[in-house]
C-alpha cells in the first residue's frame, strides 16, 4: 500500500500538465526577450499563460508578476507594501500568528528596520477575528497579511470581510493563498484584494514556479534587480515551461473544483470520525471552516515524528506539521497559535488528502493510526502518568 496524503506539502503534476511542460521544453525554448520570429512565439505563449490565469483568480494579466513560488511572491508583496508604507511614514503591519514562515520572517526582517508588527490570535478554532482586526488598524498601519487556508490545518479564513474591511479604512490587504489557489473560488476583485500570493506545486503544476497578483497601481519592489523581466519588477529569463504548465493545471483545478470538493468532503469527515475513535485525541481546527482535504489531530502522549516513521512504515506519507519545519524540535507555531500546549502540540498528525483517495484507503489509514497511536502509547512514558493519575489529561 502507498498513500500520498501530504497534499498540503506538494502535489503530484497533472499529466496534462507534464505534456504542456515538456512540449514547451522542446518546441519553444526560445528566450522571450529574443528579437527573432520564434522567440516572439515563445512571448506569446508567456502572455497567453499570463492572461489565462489571471482571468481564472479575476484579475488582469498585467497584474500579475511570475514568481519562483509562494515564498517568494509572499517576501515580494509585504516587502513591498512595507516601501509604499515607509514612504508615508506608516510602518504597522497586522498579519496572524499562524502565518506561513515566508511571511512570517519577512515581517521578523522588517521588526528589525523599525516595523511594528501585530499578530492577532487565531483562537482555538483557527480562524481570525474581522472585529479584532478592525480594532487593531491604526493609522500608520500599512498592511494586513492574512493568509487565505491555513497549511497545517487547514481553517479558512473570511477573506472576503477582511478584505472589505481593509478597503473601508484604505490599508493594502495581502493574501498568502497558496493553499486556496485551484481549490477553492476565487476573485480578487470581488473579495477586495490587493496582492495574493500563489504557487502551482500546491495545484499540480511543476515546483518552482508560481506568482504574485498585485492590484494596478501597487508599486512594486524587485527582489531581483537585473533586466526588464514581468514589467522590471522580477529579473531573471522566464520560466517559460513552467509557467505555461502552471497555467494548464490552474485551468483543470479550476474547472474540476467542485467535482473534487464533493469528492473528498465525505472521505474527510469519514476520516475525522474514525480517528475521533481514539481515546484522549481531538481535532485541531474548525471542522466547518475548513478545507475539504486536511485532517489535522493531536494524540496525548505521543511524539508526532516516531508516529511518521511507523505510518511511512505502513505506506502512508503524511506530516507532523509543515514540511519546512519537520526536522526541528520545537512543536508547530500553528498548533500553539491554536493553543495547543507543547506536549499536546508534539502529539500531531497533519493528513492532507488527495482527488485518487477512496474509503478503503481511508479504512486503511484509520486502522493504522489507531494500531501506532497504540503502539506508541505502550511505552511512552508520559501516557503511564496520565493513566497512572500522575498527569491530567488535556484532551
Ligand atoms: C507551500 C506554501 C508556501 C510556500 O510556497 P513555495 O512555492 O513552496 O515557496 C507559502 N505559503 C503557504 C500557505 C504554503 O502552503
């Protein structure tokens, strides 16, 4: 038995996806800055993937800038939003605590050039707080970052209020909706947005690659200085293929969105009650405001990475957390932003499902965390104080 469920760290390519890369590698390796006939074909192919997706988040193709990934287009967006409001003597940022760390330590960068940084609460279910919010804009607050589904757990936040929000009180609102991209509707327009951060490996495309929508009119600052690439705000020659197969896969998750939403939804909620079975465990997260793929719980008296071997063990890929941070010792920022105690925190299992999962396989994956969290338990030594009363139980 193999399962992929680690969805939420990366995606296998679509085949459509594949064959659009490896056509454009072979049939339009041109430089689209080239003078000749063909590279001016291979432009072409750029401003076509460029239009197409920017019609698919509600946007127009020259506000979109093609970027190396989601961490990329998220330092690009609040290092830029950081000039405009430097200019103007604004340097306060909302942002959450549960941010992903390409967020986050940009805005640990800007601290240290005399930003001033909130992080509001995300509270035990996951989600920000639009009041909160509203209460905590000032008048040199130049931005709020708040990213659009969580990675490690998956709560959706109300993009769209948040944005209303920020446009009433004229503050620049980013998103970091890597995770919502070709998952979920979007419209940038409608949901007030001014930047949003995407990347095609969270959407079946190729690693890598993805962008960053900015509202016209935004001035944007380069990371990369060097030619007059994406309108002299991303030097670097064009990852053509890898563009042009991001577009191909965004238009698939698109389209087949709601057949995969309705797909996995039951699946999700069979597997959130199975392991619900288990003694002393629980949710983390919202169950509601959540995407239709994550299924994050924490088990008490357990270490989540001796929990990964097994299950890798049985065939079943999944996480502890995120993958940028599994290595480390110090539990998940995210599950202690939700309160989780350290403990607890260490105890957690994030499965992030994909489109080919069925009930067997979900069957499968429910007996083998029961049989590990079991297993595991029997020789922990935190599990025989609590059952000894030594311990309370938190969960
Ligand atoms: C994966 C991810 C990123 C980073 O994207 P890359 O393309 O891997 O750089 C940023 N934010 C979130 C929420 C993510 O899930």
């Amino acid at each position: 038995m193999y399962i992929y469920a680690d969805n939420a760290a990366t995606t296998k390519m679509s085949p459509a996806a594949i064959q659009a890369m490896v056509e454009c590698l072979e049939k339009t390796y041109e430089n689209p800055s080239s003078f000749y006939m063909s590279a001016q074909r291979a432009k072409e192919r750029l401003e076509q993937a460029r239009g197409e997706i920017a019609a698919l988040i509600g946007a127009e193709a020259r506000e979109i800038i093609f970027t190396s990934g989601g961490s990329e287009a998220d330092n690009q967006a609040i290092l830029s939003a950081a000039a405009i409001g430097e200019k103007k003597g604004k340097k306060h940022i909302i942002s959450s605590a549960f941010e992903h760390h390409a967020v986050l330590h940009t805005l640990n960068k800007l601290k240290k050039s005399g930003f001033e940084i909130t992080l509001l609460p995300v509270h035990e279910s996951g989600i920000v707080d639009v009041k909160e919010l509203e209460a905590a804009l000032r008048e040199d607050t130049c931005l709020v970052t708040i990213m659009s589904v969580n990675n490690e757990i998956g709560t959706i936040q109300p993009i769209a209020q948040i944005g209303e929000v920020c446009r009433k009180h004229g503050v620049l609102f980013h998103t970091d909706a890597v995770q919502a991209v070709g998952h979920m509707p979007i419209d940038v327009k409608a949901q007030k947005i001014d930047m949003l951060s995407a990347s095609a490996h969270k959407f079946h495309g190729a690693k890598g690659v993805g962008f960053l929508y900015a509202r016209k009119g935004i001035a944007l600052t380069n990371l990369i200085e060097g030619g007059a690439q994406e309108r002299g705000k991303r030097a670097g020659t064009e990852n053509l293929a890898g563009v042009v197969s991001m577009s191909i896969a965004l238009r698939e998750s698109v389209q087949s969105m709601e057949q995969t939403r309705q797909k996995l939804l039951p699946v999700r909620d069979y597997l959130i009650a199975g392991l619900s079975e288990i003694p002393h465990s629980a949710l983390n997260g919202d169950q509601k405001e959540r995407m239709y793929n994550n299924i994050n719980f924490s088990f008490e008296g357990i270490e989540g990475e001796s929990m990964l071997i097994l299950l890798d063990q049985k065939g079943i890929c999944a996480s502890s957390g995120s993958a940028c941070t599994s290595g480390a010792l110090d539990p998940s920022h995210v599950l202690l932003a939700i309160g989780r105690v350290h403990d607890v925190a260490h105890g957690s299992l994030r499965l992030s499902i994909g489109e080919d999962i069925d009930y067997r396989q979900a069957d499968y994956i429910i007996a083998s965390v029961k049989e590990v969290v079991a297993h595991l338990r029997g020789f922990s030594p935190v599990w025989r104080d609590l059952q000894t009363g030594k311990r309370s139980y938190i969960l």
